[in-house]
C-alpha cells in the first residue's frame, strides 16, 4: 500500500457546488475506484487558493492507471468539468506530490 497525493484547481464561487456533487458521489464510481484499489481518499480545499489537495491509498497491483479509460470515470470528469480547470478531455488537471514528511 502506497499513498498518493495530487492537486487539482477548483473555479471560482464553486465551492459549495463541489463539495454537493462530492457529498452525492456516484455508487459506481466509489465502486470502481475500490475495485481500482483506491482506499482512505480524502480531497481538501485552501480557500484562499481554490486548490484541492487529493491524498488516496492505492493498493499494491492496483489498476488505478486504468481509470481514466472507464466510461463512469469519464462521465464523472465531464460532470465536474464545468467547476474544476480541466484538460481537453475534461480531466481534471493534476500536480501530483512528492510526499515530504509522513508520522504513523
């Protein structure tokens, strides 16, 4: 098991809308993304900033590269395209973190 962390950017006065949309998170896709071998996936906002900080567990031989080429994940990132800066694609854009200090 690894932990994995990445920022992505909201857009403004989008705030309430996304954190709605991430209280409402499809079944199917929580369920892809565990069958994925995500785990403890936990995004927090700075406001001051409007950057979201993702920080997930992935499980030794997960298949989370390969979410990107799911229909419900591609459902999703068209769904959040229109309050998150996103790629052509609508993904959304991604820095990942390299992880600097941990404490068990």
């Amino acid at each position: 098991m690894r932990r994995v962390a990445f920022r992505m950017k909201l857009k403004a006065g989008f705030e309430a809308e996304y954190k709605k949309r991430h209280d409402e998170i499809w079944p199917e896709l929580s369920r892809k993304l565990t069958e994925a071998g995500v785990s403890d996936y936990s995004i927090f906002l700075d406001p001051e900033t409007l950057a979201l900080f993702a920080v997930q567990k992935v499980s030794d031989g997960n298949t989370a590269h390969l979410l990107p080429e799911d229909p419900v994940v591609r459902k999703w990132w068209d769904h959040m395209a229109d309050i998150m800066e996103t790629n052509p694609d609508h993904s959304p854009v991604c820095m990942p973190l390299p992880e600097m200090f941990h404490l068990d």
